[in-house]
C-alpha cells in the first residue's frame, strides 16, 4: 500500500469557503482539490523554488554567504 504523507493546514474562514464550494461544485475532495492546487503551483513555479533551494543550501554550506546576504 502506497501512504502518502499528510499535513494539516489552518484555512481563512474564506478559503474554506471557497474550498468547500468548489469541492461540491466538481464533485471531488476537498483534500484532492488542494493537492491539484500545490501540484499546479509547484509545475508552474519549479524553477524559481529551485533556484530558492540552491541558494539556501549554498547559504547552509557557506556561513560567509550568509553574513553578506544579512548585511543587504
């Protein structure tokens, strides 16, 4: 059996609103909704959070890179 990681989240009274119609509008999960949401963002936006993850780790492995981001 494939688990699959779960995380909870808090949502704005709106957000769950629109979640929620959403939801029984296309006749699916709210939680199906939201994975389609992160997967979309993810797709659209890969290089950028690549590129975020690279310098973090650059950051992690260089202590000197991140005195000089601090001083910017």
């Amino acid at each position: 059996m494939n688990k699959k990681d779960r995380i909870s989240i808090r949502l704005t009274p709106y957000q769950n609103q629109v979640l929620t119609e959403l939801s029984t509008s296309l006749n699916t999960s709210i939680s199906m909704l939201v994975r389609t949401i992160v997967g979309d963002f993810i797709t659209r936006n890969e290089e950028v959070l690549e590129r975020l993850v690279m310098k973090n780790n650059q950051i992690v492995e260089d202590p000197s890179l991140k005195n000089k981001e601090e001083d910017i």
